[in-house]
C-alpha cells in the first residue's frame, strides 16, 4: 500500500514525521531515519487496525496571509 510521509523540521533538531491517512506520527534525526521510524509506527498501527486502501493521495501547499507587529 502507498501511504503519506508529511515531515516538519523539529526545533530541537532532526525531523516530526507524520502518516495522515493513519494518524501515525514518529520522528528521526535525518530524513531516511524519520521514514524508515514512521513506516514501522504506520505498520505497527496497520496490525491493530487494518485499512482498505482509499486511493493515491493529493498533496498540496497553500499560503496564509500572517499580521506583521
């Protein structure tokens, strides 16, 4: 199955690794780290909670206006 890997910069350091279609989330220090941690957090949820696959997903950006002090 094709699953989502969404990773943010952590402030401390390394990276938030995030499955959507699951809700998993894990972290690494590099980027390889954080989805090799985040396929074994999704595989682990998949085990407890099987789901049918629903299709490739869309991912997109956008931008939000922000107030400047």
């Amino acid at each position: 199955m094709l699953f989502t890997a969404v990773l943010i910069p952590a402030e401390e350091g390394g990276f938030v690794a995030l499955n959507p279609e699951t809700g998993s989330t894990t972290q690494g220090e590099s980027v390889p780290e954080a989805i090799a941690n985040l396929r074994e957090a999704t595989e682990l949820y998949l085990e407890e909670f099987p789901i049918q696959s629903a299709g490739q997903p869309l991912v997109t950006t956008f931008e939000v206006a922000t107030a400047h002090a």
